[in-house]
C-alpha cells in the first residue's frame, strides 16, 4: 500500500515514536481493531465498560481510553478545571472557575505543557532545574490551584510524589502524573497512586504496545466522567440526554475542548487486547532485539564495538554505537538520505553515542540498519 501511494518505509530504530508510526501491532490487537468495525457501537457505552475491564486488569480506581498520553493530560487538566459543571466545561480556554493554575516543579517543564495550557489553565513554575523545596510549593499553592503536575524520573533534588500530594491535597488540588514514559511496568502505576495520584496519564502506545493513537487516563472515576464530558461527542438532545441511566437529570455541556482528540472503536478495542496481552506476557521485543543483535556482530566484525544499555523509561536493551569524531550530524543526516531512510535515537548524541532501539523493528531490519551504518561510519572517516 506504501509502495503504491509513493510512500517510502524506514526503519525505525528510535523506537515507539509517533513521528515514524509507533511499534508493529500483534495479529491480536490487529483482529479487534477490524472486528470493532464490523457492528454500531455507543461510544459512551463503550468507553465505560472497557474503561472496567481495564480499570480491574491493571488494579487502579478507573481507565478513560484517550488517543494517548497528551490527550490524557489535556482532559485529565480540563477535568480538574471544571469538574461535571457544563457552564465551565462551555467556557474553556476560557476559565471562568476560581481555580485556574496549575503548580509544576521547574525540572518538570516539558514541550507538552502545552496540553496543559490548551485548556485556558496557567502554569506556575516552581523551584529550580537542579532543586525545588517543599516550601517552594506550599506558597505556590492558594485557592486557584486547579492542579498540580508531576513527572517522574527527573534528576536533582526535588519534592516527591508522596509530598507533593499530600501538599497538594491540602489546598484542594488534584494531583496529575504525566506517565506516558514510565507505564508500563504496572507495578509503577500503582505506586503512583499509593503515594497520592489522583490522575495518570499513559501511552498506549509505547510499551502496552497498542495503537499509537491510544493512550490512557487513569484514576479518580469522578474525574474521569468530567474528562469524558470534554472528550465526547455532545451533539446530543438536552431532553433525552439527561435522562438516561446514571444521569443526574441536568443539562448537558455543548462540545468540550476535547472534542477534536477524536477516539475510534478501533483504537479503544485496540488498546483493550495490547493491554490484556501486555498481562499476559504475549507481548514481547525479542524479534527487535534479535535483529539488534546482527547489528552488533556485523559492527564488530568490522572493529567497531556496540554495547548494549538498559533503557530505565521503556524497559528494553538499546544497542550503542560510538559517534565518530566528526560528530552526529552529517551522519544522522546522510543515515535519513538513504535509498531506505534509517532513523535511530538522536538524544544520545550529546554523550557520544547513537542509540537503537528495539521496539519497532521488523524481520530484515538488522541488516538494513548494519549496512547503513557500515558504510556511513566509512563516509565519516572511521575504519568498516
């Protein structure tokens, strides 16, 4: 189909990168994502109870099915500006609520802030990149704190989640985990919430393995039914809309400012069985890291020596290649130029390595990747 459109495959060995598509998808998530179409479903419906089954799979109060781990926070955030209340959810980026800022520590800045500050919420930043005191963020927090974010694995000194909640909670805020890089494991997300989260945000595309368009809100069920106010479709009739199961009788939002982070059924179903086969330990990257594995031979084999490296955040091997003394640049550029585009990690560069990341490899790719890589290193002056 590629091939026939005039699109060109690359191989992909930066890993479950939404730029390059994310990871292969097992026949299993392939099969329900084409037998999800094969009936009508209600959406809502649908959202609920797969948001049951997977909130009792992975042992977490609730499960909202998002396409991925920004749209969760966007949502999770819109929620926790608005609750349930259809004359704010109406109003956002407008915050017309007392509680319009969100608290964040300085090493917790990221370039997706901005599906914080989508929903009409303000940042404040506190504390410093190396160390953030607790007090720092007891004075940043007041009575328009709707939230306050956090994001795992940064490095210095800085207050933890388990305090950050507990200060956070005082002041009436809830408390959001961007874990988009650092669930699954599982047993992650549930100290998450042991030490005080009230939301987390996660991939569904990265190590669950599901369609890169998917992601997940997990927690508070409260919040959860909030965010599915701004995330679903509202082109509803007041009347009846009200008076189904489980509603309150009150009159429905208009549109939310979820409404453009539209969700399939073939995402939803998706991501249910990824998850399932994540559990059930079906789903696994040794054909990736196989094929990393002829990579390693044909570099030494050529003098070259590749070592492999745990990456803590996604939980697999990558593969390093030193950097040739002339730097990363023409390398990387001329590795993207080829007849077959390769791409690999670039954010090692600054330590003198390129990083190959298993996860979205395919059959054949190893020797792609070891021929790219021989001949570019030659071009760059190093002995192949």
């Amino acid at each position: 189909m590629y091939e026939r459109i005039g699109a060109v495959r690359v191989v992909n060995a930066v890993g479950p990168a939404t730029r390059f598509g994310g990871v292969p998808l097992s026949a299993g998530v392939l099969t329900a994502m084409s037998e999800a179409t094969a009936v009508a479903i209600d959406i809502e419906q649908l959202q609920l109870t797969a948001g049951r089954h997977l909130a009792g799979l992975l042992g977490v109060p609730g499960a909202y099915v998002t396409p991925g781990a920004s749209a969760a926070l966007l949502l999770g955030t819109a929620a926790a500006l608005t609750r349930t209340e259809a004359r704010l959810i109406d109003a956002l980026p407008t915050v017309l609520g007392t509680r319009d800022t969100v608290v964040v520590q300085a090493a917790h800045r990221d370039p997706y802030d901005h599906a914080i500050t989508a929903t009409g919420a303000r940042l404040v930043e506190v504390g410093y990149p190396g160390t953030t005191r607790a007090g720092e963020v007891a004075r940043a927090l007041d009575e328009r704190t709707a939230a306050v974010l956090y994001r795992p694995g940064r490095p210095g000194e800085h207050v933890g989640l388990r305090e950050l909640a507990d200060l956070a909670h005082r002041a009436g805020a809830v408390v959001i985990v961007d874990g988009a890089l650092h669930v699954p494991p599982v047993d992650r997300l549930h100290e998450y919430f042991e030490q005080g989260a009230d939301l987390v945000a996660v991939s569904g595309g990265k190590c669950f393995r599901g369609p890169q368009a998917s992601g997940l809100l997990l927690g508070d069920p409260a919040l959860l039914t909030a965010a599915a106010l701004h995330h679903q479709d509202m082109d509803v009739r007041d009347a009846t809309w009200g008076r189904r199961p489980g509603r309150d009788g009150g009159g429905a939002p208009r549109q939310g400012i979820g409404r453009s982070l539209k969700l399939g059924r073939e995402q939803l179903l998706g991501l249910v069985v990824a998850v399932e086969e994540y559990l059930a330990g079906t789903s696994a990257d040794a054909l990736g890291e196989a094929e990393l594995a002829v990579v390693a031979e044909r570099l030494a084999a050529a003098g070259t020596t590749a070592t492999w490296h745990h990456d803590p955040a996604l939980d697999v091997r990558n593969l390093e290649v030193p950097l040739p003394e002339t730097g990363a640049d023409d390398l990387l550029v001329r590795l993207a130029g080829r007849p077959v585009p390769v791409f690999v990690e670039e954010g090692t560069a600054w330590r003198g390595v390129l990083a190959l990341n298993p996860m979205a490899l395919v059959e054949g790719d190893g020797a792609i990747l070891a021929d790219a890589l021989l001949e570019e290193l030659a071009r760059s002056g190093r002995p192949a």
